[in-house]
C-alpha cells in the first residue's frame, strides 16, 4: 500500500489530528486519510462540470456580442 510522509507538520495541526484521532477512536493515520477521503471527495475531478443551464441558450452570437460591449 503507498504511504505518505508529511514533512515539517505543524505542531497545531499535530495536536488537532490527535485530538481528533483521540475523539473518534482512531489511530492518527486512520484520522488522517479519514480527513483526506472527506476534503478530496468534495473536490470534482478534472473534466466534470454543471452544463450552464440559464434562462437563456449560450449562443456564440449572445458571447460575440457581450464580448463587443466590454463584458469579459
């Protein structure tokens, strides 16, 4: 299995995520990719996106034209 080694970890953060690890019966590894899984899982890949579903159709006309008077 790969292993992670954080380097330079701040002492706040060390005494949070044992703290955290302590309350949740975990072991501060367990806590860790606990932690991790939860922040990474939020995060949408590359690639994914939400189509734009507006009150109106995102024409190349409607652009070109929003582009000639200044909006960027």
């Amino acid at each position: 299995m790969p292993a992670l080694v954080i380097k330079d970890l701040p002492a706040v953060l060390h005494r949070r995520l044992k703290d955290d690890a302590i309350q949740h019966h975990r072991s501060m590894t367990q806590q860790a990719i606990v932690i991790l899984e939860q922040a990474l899982h939020r995060v949408r890949p590359i690639g994914e996106f939400t189509p734009y579903r507006g009150a109106f159709p995102l024409t190349n006309d409607f652009i070109n034209k929003a582009k000639n008077e200044g909006r960027r």
